[in-house]
DNA sequence: TCGATTTGACCCTG
DNA sequence: CAGGGTCAAATCGA
C-alpha cells in the first residue's frame, strides 16, 4: 500500500490522541462525582471528549491498522455512555473493504463478506410518529430485506440494505430489533458503510465532480472504507473548526458528522491498536450511517450509539491483503475518498493542541 | 407498472 | 445441528 504522508506526523498524531484520551478519562473520572449530582452535562462533554478522541485516534491508525499486528497497547475504550445499555459488539468481524464487490451470489465470499462487516451499534427511540412501527428514520434510504424471530427475543429482528444496493452496490445494512425492555428503543445494527453517492434520503447531497478530481489528487485512495456521502459533504462543506465555543456549547463537542451533537453516541471501537501508522492518511471514518442524518432527521433526541466489532484479529490480515490488493490494484472501483486534504488535518491538529475542541457543523 | 415489503426456504457459521 | 443472515418469489400499494 502506498503510504500517504509521513508517518512520523501520524504517529505524533496518534500520540497526542491518545493523550487526548488520556486527559478526557481523568476529566470524567474528576467530574463524575458532580456529574451524578448536578446533571451529566459536564459529564456527557467529557465523554463525547473522550469517546471522539477515541474515535479520532481510531480513524488516524485505521491505514495503520492493516499493516500491524495486534497490539496490547490497545487503547481500549473503557466506558460506554452511561444511559447505553449497548455494549461493543467485539466480535472479530472487521470490514467491508470492498463496496465495490457486486452482491455476490457466492455464497463463500458473501460470507467472507460479511465477515468483514464493520459493525455500529446504535439505540434509538422511537418517536411518536414511529412508535409502533418500524425502525426511526435516520436519514439514508433502507429497504427491507427479511425479518427473523431471534431465540430469546420479543421481538422479530429487521434487516434492511441500503437501497442503492443495486444501482451502486452500497454494501451498508442494518438490523433493527426493538428492545425487550423499552419497546419504544430500538437497537440498531449497522453494517458496512454507505458506498451509495445518491442523495441520501432526507437531503441533498449531490457529488460533485470536483470532488472525485480532488479525491484523485489527494491520492489518499484508502478506499476499503467507504464514506458517507453526507459526511463527505460535510467536510467539505460544513466543517468548520471551533476552538473558542467549547466552554459554552451545551452540547459541546462535535465531531464532524454531527452525531455527536446531540445524541448520545458512543464510540467505542474494541481494538484500538497501537503501532505505527505507516501507512497513508485514513481515508475513512466508520461511521453510523443511521448518525450521519439523525442529527438533521433524528427521531429521537435520546439515542445512543456505540461503534464495535473492529478487531484486527488473525484473520484480518489475510483477508484485508486481499481486498486491499483487488482494490488498490483496480481503477474503476467506487472510490469515495474523504474530501479533505490532510494538510488541512494537520494544520488543524497543530493549531489546536487541546485537540479535539470542537468540530462543528456550520450551518446556516 | 414498479418499487417496497413479506415470508418461507436456503445458506453459513459457530 | 441450531440459530442467524440472506435470498427470492409472492404480495402489496402508490
């Protein structure tokens, strides 16, 4: 693979997110005390601090990842949100690299497939428009494809793929299955990432070409992990650094798909390895795909999240060589390159040394 | 008519 | 072999 820019920079990169990281669990730990007397605002600031720099940190190795072998300097998150019942999916399944492969009638690769599956989980309340039926709107285009009685469950499990599964071979899906306990939540299950550059449901997000030329000359192509089309849209459009209204933010920090902002997201990836991040930028973030849109469309103002299953075990490496080798070997694959140049990450990384401070989406 | 949903059957994994 | 995940034909509805 070819490698990006430096790895001294990234690995300082890591280095102080994991610092970050560090510093945010300490934050917590000294707030939790007030945080269960007066309200966890404080405390949930710390945690979306804690959990983006985790998943920033996550993000910044993710090209890095491939390459290393597992490592017990794992930053490993320690904490889900408080109000989540969800924990991390910590199944060895990794990612789906290759959007790009059509539906596969072979059985074997499509298990091979989605064995490579990333895995979010998420929580959401059904609204009172929704109640009662099925999974809250979160802004991408699903279409069900089968519902299953699971042993020991109340209710049935949905599964659902991304409509433009055909058109683009958008790999992403979900499962949906109501909480035994709280019927008004639903837990959701992501796989995959969005591939699709339609418009996602709820808004438009067009690609410009501009972008795929940009995508092209940044020549970060990492294009296993495939970005939301809104959240590409997002940084190149609306991504604006706020270092100055951290303090004062209710809802503090965002990250750049916004689902930090107010829905109680916790990213909290399994693995986190520690090694050298010798390969180019990561291009791509693992995202909810329910999150990219449910900040703008979300059914419910209480909704939790947790990021799981990545876990660069012994198999990953074998399959991810693989995948990685059709991929970058190919020219026409779906290459959805994050629109960002990684001067600006850089830029942005240096200028704000008590990073993360703030991501926010600007909006008019 | 076409796209979405339902649902029984089949396949894969552990 | 059991259970979960997906397929695909049948059905529904706009």
């Amino acid at each position: 693979m070819e490698k990006g820019c430096g790895s001294y920079e990234q690995e300082s990169l890591v280095m102080e997110l994991i610092q970050g990281i560090a510093l945010a669990k300490q934050l917590k730990a000294q707030m939790s005390q007030e945080v269960l007397l007066a309200g966890d605002t404080k405390g949930m600031l710390a945690e979306r601090i804690h959990s983006c720099l985790e998943k920033a940190l996550l993000i910044m190795k993710w090209g890095g990842s491939m390459s290393m072998e597992q490592s017990n300097q794992s930053v490993v998150p320690s904490t889900t949100m408080p109000e989540s019942p969800l924990s991390v999916i910590g199944s060895p399944r990794s990612e789906d690299f290759n959007p790009g492969f059509h539906v596969q009638q072979d059985g074997r690769n499509m298990s091979r497939k989605r064995k490579m599956m990333p895995i979010w989980t998420d929580q959401a309340k059904a609204s009172s428009e929704n109640a009662g039926e099925g999974a809250p709107e979160d802004g991408h285009s699903w279409r069900k494809y089968g519902q299953k009685d699971i042993l020991g469950a109340k209710h049935p499990r949905s599964y659902y793929r991304c409509t433009y599964r055909n058109i683009q071979g958008c790999s992403a899906t979900k499962q949906v299955q109501r909480n035994d306990e709280d019927p008004m939540l639903f837990d959701i299950t992501y796989r995959g990432s969005h591939t699709c550059t339609l418009a996602p449901r709820s808004k438009s997000a067009p690609t410009s070409p501009q972008k795929q030329d940009r995508n092209k000359q940044n020549n970060f192509a990492i294009t296993q992990y495939q970005q939301q089309p809104d959240m590409l849209l997002n940084f190149q459009t609306g991504l604006r650094v706020d270092t100055q209204n951290l303090e004062n933010q209710e809802t503090g920090f965002f990250f750049p798909t916004q689902e930090f902002g107010h829905e109680n997201h916790a990213f909290t990836p399994s693995t986190l390895n520690h090694s050298h991040p010798s390969n180019s930028f990561p291009q791509s973030f693992i995202q909810s795909p329910a999150t990219s849109e449910s900040t703008y469309f979300s059914t419910s103002p209480c909704k939790t999240s947790t990021f799981g299953g990545f876990n660069y075990g012994q198999h990953f490496e074998s399959d991810i060589t693989d995948i990685i080798s059709a991929t970058t070997s190919g020219t026409n694959s779906p290459i959805i390159g994050i629109d960002y140049p990684l001067e600006q990450w850089e830029g942005f990384l240096c200028d704000n040394q008590a990073f993360p401070t703030s991501f926010s989406q600007a909006k008019e």
